[in-house]
C-alpha cells in the first residue's frame, strides 16, 4: 500500500505532516480512514500541533484543496500551525488559511544567524504560536498495564513506553510513544514510536497482531508475516537503511 502521507515528530511535542503526494484528496481520505471520526483510531491524536511539509513537492493550485486538508486535520483531532517547504502557490494558499510559514528545518536550540533578516522574525512568530498551542510534555516513563485488554480497549502510552503483561486480544489497542514490550500474545493492533520516534521497537512473546506499527510505518494481518515469526517471540524494528521498513526478528529463547 502506497502512503499518501507520514507524521512524524518535528520538535516535541509537536508533530510534522509529510505530504508524499500532491493529491491532496487522496490524503485527506487516508486521514480519515487511519483517524476520522469513523475510524478505529478515532482519539489517536489529541489537538496537537502539526506542522505541514511539503517536502519540496510541485504542488501549484491548492487553494480549493488546502482548507479541506485543515478541515480533515481539525476532525482528526491534529492542530496545524505551520508550513514549511512550500512552492510559491502553495505558500500562498497556506497563508491565506492563517498558517505560519516556518523554516525548512525547525530550530532545535540553535541561535538563528543574525544576519538573517528575513528568517530570524519569522523563526520568532513561529516559536510564539508554539508556546501558545503545545502542553507540557513529561518525561520518560513507563506504563504497565497488567489485565487482558479485550476487543474495543485501548491504551496510550503517551510520552512513555508500554508494558502488557497479559494478552491484547483482537480489536484492542496498545499505542505507544515509545517502545511496546507485551509478554503475552499480541493479536490486536500495536502501535509504537507514535509521535515519530524511529528508533522505537515491538516486542512480543507471540506476535500475531492484526496491525503492526513503528512511527507511521505500518503492516496489516493481510500480507501474513514469515512462519519463523508469526506465533513465536519476535521484535519489530525500523530498518536504518532510509527506506522506513519493518524489520522482524525472532528472539532466541
């Protein structure tokens, strides 16, 4: 399945939307389909700040698309403040829908170069919208859930990771900032590294999820996993190629 788009984090906690298409009708029906209202992860998100990247894409009339794509955000409990990489026309639009543009990479601490007359105001109103929108984020932690979680449960390890010591049934949840560790079967859908973070990992005694996840890269129960994996103990992980793959592993008892 080809992915119309990626979240990942951009500076925490704030997220970016990676649009890898130029339709954007298509990603607007994959934003619904993963986290609309009607979708199985309808509280995925909740009102954070998302920056759109255009990723240098040759996208020239949005200006009839671009407010459906905020408005399908807004259903999909995402906030977007920001633009960045975006072609003259699209930049335009993104303004006109009360956007910020923001620099191409965001600051992580550094100091803006001075020199820079341009830049520096605009890094300056980006970093004032921030602080109005973001939560304070807690620290690393971890969350251990000890009882089966039956179909229709979910649980989110928000700026943590998770542990369940018992099973995750089908049609349960267990989504994860960081990494997930289930000692027991895992037949519901798990998702880790949820605000971006490549280097999260799976863990399971018995891997048979319906969906398996690590930040926004995703595989489904229909293409089945190897037979040395599916049932046994086994990690996901993203590759570290640039390719955004799972990697899946047997542990060695």
């Amino acid at each position: 399945m080809t992915q119309t788009f990626e979240i990942k984090s951009a500076q925490l906690p704030l997220l970016a939307l990676l649009l890898k298409t130029p339709d954007l009708a298509d990603i607007i029906e994959d934003l619904y389909a993963q986290f609309g209202p009607a979708s199985q992860s309808p509280d995925f998100f909740d009102d954070d700040a998302v920056v759109l990247d255009f990723f240098h894409l040759e996208i020239e009339d949005v200006n009839q698309s671009l407010p459906a794509l905020m408005s399908a955000l807004h259903h999909c409990r995402l906030k977007p403040i920001a633009f960045r990489n975006a072609t003259p026309p699209a930049a335009t639009a993104a303004l006109a829908c009360g956007l910020i543009e923001a620099p191409a990479e965001m600051p992580h601490g550094k100091a803006i170069n001075p020199k820079n007359n341009v830049m520096k105001p605009v890094a300056e109103s980006v970093r004032e919208v921030f602080r109005e929108v973001v939560r304070e984020v807690p620290g690393p932690a971890t969350l251990v859930i000890d009882k089966p979680l039956r179909s229709g449960q979910k649980i989110y390890a928000r700026g943590a990771d998770l542990v369940v010591l018992a099973m995750v049934n089908m049609g349960a949840e267990v989504v994860a900032d960081g990494n997930i560790h289930v000692y027991a079967p895992l037949r519901g859908k798990a998702m880790a590294g949820a605000s971006g973070n490549t280097q999260a990992r799976i863990f399971s005694l018995c891997l048979e999820p319906e969906l398996i996840s690590i930040a926004g890269v995703y595989r489904t129960s229909e293409n089945p996993l190897p037979k040395d994996i599916h049932g046994k103990p086994a990690q996901v992980r993203l590759s570290q190629d640039g390719h955004d793959k799972l990697i899946f592993e047997a542990l060695n008892p």
